[in-house]
C-alpha cells in the first residue's frame, strides 16, 4: 500500500489473510442503474 503515506507498506497474500475480515453493509446506487449492498474484506487501517 502506498500513495500520500509517509510510510509505504508491503503485504505478501498471507498477511492479507490474517488480517480481521469486516462485513460493510450500506447502500449505494449509481444514476446508472446498479446497486452495492453488502462489501467483505478488511480495513486498510488494520494493516498497520
């Protein structure tokens, strides 16, 4: 991860896995036409 971060950070895939998994429900609908309700992943602020 990097970009306007003083301190650049590399993951390999299994410290992504170890990571806390957290389920974001919200929603959001685009004028186009789709949706997006419920996003899985983890927190980029975990990461530190």
């Amino acid at each position: 991860m990097n970009g306007e971060d003083e301190n650049p950070l590399e993951l390999a895939w299994n410290d992504l896995l170890s990571l806390p998994a957290v389920e974001s429900i919200s929603d959001f609908h685009c004028v186009e036409g789709w949706s997006v309700r419920n996003q899985d992943g983890m927190k980029s602020d975990s990461a530190h």
